[in-house]
C-alpha cells in the first residue's frame, strides 16, 4: 500500500534528522564545512529545505561522483545523468508505495526522455537528485528530476512513463496512484 | 578540412558498395537472408536507402546489441541509446570534418538531449544508428538521431549542441561549420 | 547442434576472405592503409592469421574503441576490458554452438576472471578481441582472451566457468561439449 | 600528508560512531532491523567489526546496488564489481593519503586484476566493499578488495598496482608509502 511506503519513508527522514540534531547543526558539518546529509537515504521535503533544495521538489537522495562516471573531458559524462535518474525512479516508485498503487502486476515503460544540462559536474563531487511528478494523463504520468550541488541546478530532466498491463495494452491509472501523485507531489491532470 | 573529410567518406561508402557487388547483391547476402551492411563502418545515403533506411538519413552506421547492454527487463536499456547517440555523434563530428571546420580548438558541448522510445530492443539485434542536423541557431546546432531495425525506426532522439571557445565563451558557427551543415543535411536557420 | 554452429562460423569466414580478396589483398587496404577486417563479424584462424593475430588463436571478432570506454585518465578504462571479454565470450558460446551442446537449459556461471594489463589504448583504435578454451575439469572451463592491436597484444584476460543444472547443481562436462573444446580449441583435460 | 589523510579519516569515523551511539545501538536500527552503516563515508576497524566485517580488514565503504547494475540474468554483473573496486580504490588512495606520500606527480597503474565470485548479489541489497593492501615489492604493491553483504563475502578481488613517474618509468616505493601500508593495514615486504 502506498500508505505503508509513506510511513517507511516518514521513519527514514526522522532518523536523518536525529543524527543532524545530534550534531547540533541544521544539515551541516561545523568542523568539515561539509554537508552531513546521509547518502542514498530517502529524503523529504524538510531534509531537503535544509540543505538548501528549493520548494516543491520532495523527494531526494545524495550520492557522490564515482571515478568511473567521469569521461575523456573530465567532467560527469553527459550519459550517466540518465543513469541517475533510473535509479532515482525506481527508488521513488519504490519509497512512495507507487508499485502497490499500481495494481497487480504493473508494467512501468518509460516513453520519452529530456535532459538540460546547466553546469558540469566533477569528480568526487556531493549531490543530491530530486524527483517529483507533475502531471497525469489518462495512462501515463510526467515526472521531473534536478541535480543539486551546493544548492544549484547543474542538471534537469524529465520522462513520461506510460502504465501497462501484463500483455502490454495501456493499463488507466488507478485512483490509489492518482491520489498518491497528488498528495505527494501536487501533479495535477493534464 | 570539411572536404578531406567528405572524400574520406565518400572512400569508404564505395568500399562498402563493392563489397555487397561482391556478393552479387545490395546489402543483403541471400545465404543468410541476413542484411550485410558492415559494421562500425560510415554509411552514406545510397547505403542506407539499400537498407531500408528512409530519406533524409544520409549519416549512419550499423552495431550489434551487446549482452552489457540488456537490463533486467530483458531490453536494451534506456539508458543505452544516449551511449549510442554518443558514440555517432563523435563519429559523425570526425568523419564530416567537423572538427576542421569549427575553427581552431572547437569545444561541442551537448546543452539538452531528448529520447522517444517506439519499440524495445533485443540481445542480438543488429541496428543502424543515424544522425543528421536539421537547425543551425548562432552559436548552436540541433541533430537529429534514430534506431532503425530492419528498416523501421525504434528509438528517436535530438540534441542541442553549443559551440564554445577555449575559455567557454560561444563561438559563432563559421561559415565553413554552416556549409557543411547545409550541404550535407539541409540543415536550415533556426 | 554444435555442428551446425561451425558451418555457421564457416560461412561468415568465406564472406570475409572473398571480400578481402576483392580488394586484391589480405585484409589491407591499400588505398587507406588501414585493415578492412570486417567488425563484429567472427572471425576463424585464417583471418586473424592474415591480420596478425598470432597460433594458436582460431576465434575472434574486431571491434573499435568508443568515446564512452575512454576515462579520465584518457585510455581505455581498465573496467571496459571485462565488458569486452563478456561479449566476446556470449558470441564464441553461441557461434560455437556451445549452448547446444551443453544439454537442456544449461547455464553458464562465471566463477573467477582476470586481467593483465600490458599496453593502454586509445580511442578510436581498432582491435581485434579473441577467445579459446584450454583446459577443462570436470564441470568447469577455463576460457583465455587477448586483444590484438595491429598484431600486438595489448591486454590478456582469463575466466573460470562452471557449468550449472537448472536447480544450481554443477552439471559434468557433457561430452559434445569436451569434443568441441577439443576439436576447436585444442582444450586439454586438467 | 598522509598524516592529514589519517586524521580525517579518523574524524569521518567518529562522527560514524556518534551517529550510531545516538541510536542506542551498534550500527544496527531496531524499528527496522536495517543496519544503519551510513552509505559512501570511509568506514574504519571498529566500524566495519561493529556490521560483521572480520578481521584484519580495516578500511571499507558502503554502498547499495543500483537497477543498472543488474543484468539480463538479474543478478549484479560480473563486470560491476570491477567498477566497485575501482572506485573503492581511488577513495582509498585518497582518504590515506596516499597520492601525497607517493611523491610529486604520481602515476598508480593497474597491472592485473583478479575477481572470486562466491555468491551472486540482487538489486536494492546493500553492501560493504572493504581493501587492503597485503605485499609490496620494488615499484609496486598488491590491494585485495571484498563485498560482505550481512557479514558474509559474496565477492573478492586483487590487484597489483605499479607506480610510475611522469615519464612513465618505474618509481620505487618512497618510504612514506611503504610505511602507510605497514601501518594501516600491515603490508609486507614480498
């Protein structure tokens, strides 16, 4: 149920607050001038106002920049964006209960996806990649993605992904995931 | 110089149209019934219209499905076709002498890319990946990119690509970068 | 069949030499000075022995480096050579009709690999990936790689297989399988 | 320094511990029955014995597998776990310190990897990825790595290291290196 991936993740950002109390900071390492938001840990929106991830976006994870995500012209090669967010996705349908919603057996087809690049990105570099979905049609939704670093976009993207059936005919989206996208996110009908 | 570049193409697509003579047919060797299109190797308009490849494709080149490139749901991964368009890409900017005619140290950065998706893709399947650009704007250029399988298109994407200088600044598109353009695609002014 | 799997090999070998030979060459182009060995086509002995791909190396397949193999170190990734020897092994597995042979439903479980790293490469070279099997115990393989650059070895590569039965029991060598390691590879028992 | 290099490690290490002793627990949250090692943050002795990471491994990270990194055969590839290791080994050479004792301008080079694959690994688990460097000789040294997923190795891995200078020569070990890896992780001389 998607009520059930609420509460996992309510528990999730409660643990990620406690240990930034316990530092008595807000987010933020005073002896490393280093961000302390724990990595790849669901965040939500109050995590995310923290270190300085701008409203409405309410979902999020922090990653860092791997060695090998880094190309010939030494900056975060403009594929592994799309990577990113496929994990991201999969995450969020997973964290928000959205699979459940979905009815049985959901098929999750992504249709069409756009990147914006805005500033690359280096190595060993902190940050974190946002989620939301903005919009619903009939059997498909629309979802946004940002990569934050510091508190700047360096990247946007977005996918819609269409709902199917176990035999690949369109699958309506039904009301407990409608009501999910809205809830959650403020998508609105397209 | 962009006209080198164009004899060297111009070499290797003749390479390839004694090749399939060879076997006294046009691209498709009739032992197999399997289409004998080289591989990795630039093909032009004539080459790509003998395999099914539509108007106005006249950049393209044909690769293999990889195991590495099918995920869990058994497809080739979203996430590959942007590696694909990469790949081209870089292939396309060298063979037409793009790279001559952009000026001295030319930076392409990509600004946006888009994805469409029509049809998944198997472990095996041969494809021919091609590239052309439709627009020039001042500083920027937009190609065009599709998959095509057995000469029906299964992926389609765009990309924005900026022209810059050696400490980042937009360079105007010279006048040899537009004609190659013009010449070669038809590319028009935005 | 195992058998059909080498009339298979056989035949894509005969298109590659009656290309060559219509070029009025061994695998060169004179024209371009450059190897016209056909990519992802297997290749047997005789054409890697005209291309200096040295005995006792009987299959193999060209390949060109792309843009997304090279790193920041600007080579080819150390990681990029395991995916190389992943693919070559899925195509000498079933060019050779090994999955044929090695009774129903077989699978094929990569147990240890490893690599020795003799030369960096760049991008944009061609290369020439081969494979044979040398020793067999008794429901295990071991398979060696090697990539070839204009006649020289570049990086080797080793890989441990175990053959399993559906419920993941190991499945003894069936003997069509010990006689196409044989016949093909010149496998020894260990 | 690699001295500078210790003492951050030891800080990050802390700060682990504190983090963990504000759960009223080692490592390990009740509510969920999930180990609350925090992701991608150097992870020392006490902290890896704390998961169920044995002895004498002393330096790790964890991590959690991604849906890109699950193959057609829905396990992690084979592939991936050279990524891990890689990436592992940078963060390693970096939080000890070591590009600073090895000398101006330092070149690390693999020669050989090695891979054991003992289990196979599912999307979403987490993971810890530990290394240590076990035997030196002249102009190089020996790194082993492991996965232990819930206290258990699923994975091992080694590679030999050569370290070069600018002109790519050989460069002996410098002492300040040699004695990182005595202290650490209790190198010996081979």
């Amino acid at each position: 149920m998607g009520y059930m991936g609420r509460q996992r993740l309510r528990a999730r950002a409660l643990d990620w607050r406690s240990q930034a109390r316990d530092h008595g900071l807000q987010g933020r390492d005073h002896r490393h001038s280093r961000i302390v938001t724990p990595f790849l840990t669901p965040l939500d929106a109050d995590a995310l106002r923290s270190v300085g991830v701008s409203d409405p976006w309410s979902y999020g994870m922090a990653d860092r920049v791997r060695f090998g995500e880094i190309d010939a012209l030494n900056h975060v090669n403009n594929v592994v964006y799309l990577r990113w967010y496929e994990t991201l996705r999969v995450n969020y349908l997973h964290d928000y209960g959205i699979y459940e919603d979905a009815g049985p057996d959901p098929k999750f087809v992504v249709k069409t996806v756009g990147l914006d690049y805005k500033a690359e990105v280096h190595r060993g570099a902190n940050y974190i990649n946002v989620a939301r979905t903005t919009q619903m049609r009939n059997t498909s939704f629309t979802m946004h993605y940002a990569t934050f670093i510091d508190g700047r976009i360096t990247t946007t993207g977005d996918a819609v992904i269409v709902l199917l059936n176990a035999d690949n005919s369109k699958r309506a989206l039904p009301d407990a995931l409608r009501q999910t996208f809205i809830t959650r996110d403020g998508a609105v009908q397209a």
